[in-house]
C-alpha cells in the first residue's frame, strides 16, 4: 500500500464516521420522530415527562416519554416545569474534531525509516490504524464528558405557582423557546388528549 492510498483510505474513514455521526440510523427509520428539549412537568400533583411540543397561554402540549401520547395540559394548571436542553450534540462535535485532529497528528507523526524499508512497509499501517483507534477513542471519551457537561449545565426550573402574572408571562416567552413547535400543527392537534382537570 503506497503512502497516497494509505492517505485515500483514511480520509474515506474519516468521511465515513463523519457522515455516520452526522446522520444517525434515526434518520433513515420509516417514521419521523419528534425530538426536543426534555421537560418534567407539574401539574395536578403529578408528573409528566417527555418534549414540550408546544406552549401558549392555555395549552401546554407534551410528547409523552412512555407511551408517546400527546398530552394537552390546560396552562394555568401547570405548577412547575424543568427542562434539560441537551448539549450531547455540541459535546459531540466538539470531541469528533478533537478525535480527528489527534488522530491525524498521530498518523502524521508515523515516519518511515529509509534504512528499514521492509519494517517500515509493516509497521506503518499498524501504527496508523492505532492512531486512528486512539483518536476515535479520544473522540468517544471528550463526547460523553462533553454531554455529561451540557446536562448539568442546562437544566432550567420554572416555578409558575408561585409566579405573579408579569413574571409567568415573561417565563412563557422563555418556554416558547424551548418548544419544537410555535404554532401547533392541525395533524398534531387532533392528536392531543387533554389531561382531565
């Protein structure tokens, strides 16, 4: 194997887990799931988890996390809701480049020895396949520190009950952001079982 295909394969590897990592199976699955921030909600004594689809001043819409139901909360019923934005994703990236960077200065780091070429022919593919190994490794580790990150990081807690009107109207502008959807669509809406009040 020449140096120009050792070069070939390894940006095809590279390519391959860039675009692997960038397009998860999900996306390729027959039916489109709906992801989002992933709330906790209060409301009536009890808890609801899943993603906030939708919010206004009446409704709060949840993708229930069990069963997938889409429940509808009357809004001013709501007690408390806590969201975990994920930063997983920008975690993620983050240790592929670091993952990508190590590992291309390792493999760059391999030097033939003009004195040895036949231990040169061996080695080299070996020593470039651990660092390929090695910078995936690295890549793995700085994701999952990366996410574990960005959830304790970014938990938000909404304390609406104890709320006064101006500060509540200010946190729903605040959980518009967090929704999927700004306007409900009619699909989805026809979907929604209120929870019983």
């Amino acid at each position: 194997m020449t140096r120009s295909d050792q070069r070939l394969a390894s940006k095809a590897f590279s390519l391959v887990l860039v675009l692997a990592l960038a397009f998860p199976v999900s996306i390729f699955a027959g039916e489109k799931k709906i992801r989002g921030n992933k709330v906790t909600i209060h409301a009536r004594g009890a808890a609801y988890k899943g993603a906030m689809l939708y919010v206004d001043r009446d409704l709060l819409v949840l993708k229930e996390k069990q069963g997938g139901q889409l429940l509808g909360i009357a809004f001013s019923e709501v007690e408390r809701i806590s969201v975990k934005k994920s930063k997983a994703g920008s975690g993620m990236l983050v240790g592929l480049g670091i993952g990508v960077i190590l590992a291309a200065l390792l493999i760059a780091s391999v030097t033939n020895d003009p004195e040895n070429g036949s231990a040169a022919i061996f080695f080299a593919p070996i020593i470039a396949l651990a660092a390929v190994v090695t910078g995936v490794l690295i890549a793995v580790f700085a994701s999952t520190t990366g996410g574990l990150i960005g959830l304790l990081a970014g938990k938000k807690n909404f304390r609406l009950a104890s709320m006064s009107p101006e500060k509540k109207e200010a946190a729903l502008v605040r959980l518009k952001r967090y929704a999927v959807f700004q306007v409900l669509p009619d699909e989805l809406r026809s979907k929604v079982i209120m929870v019983a009040k």
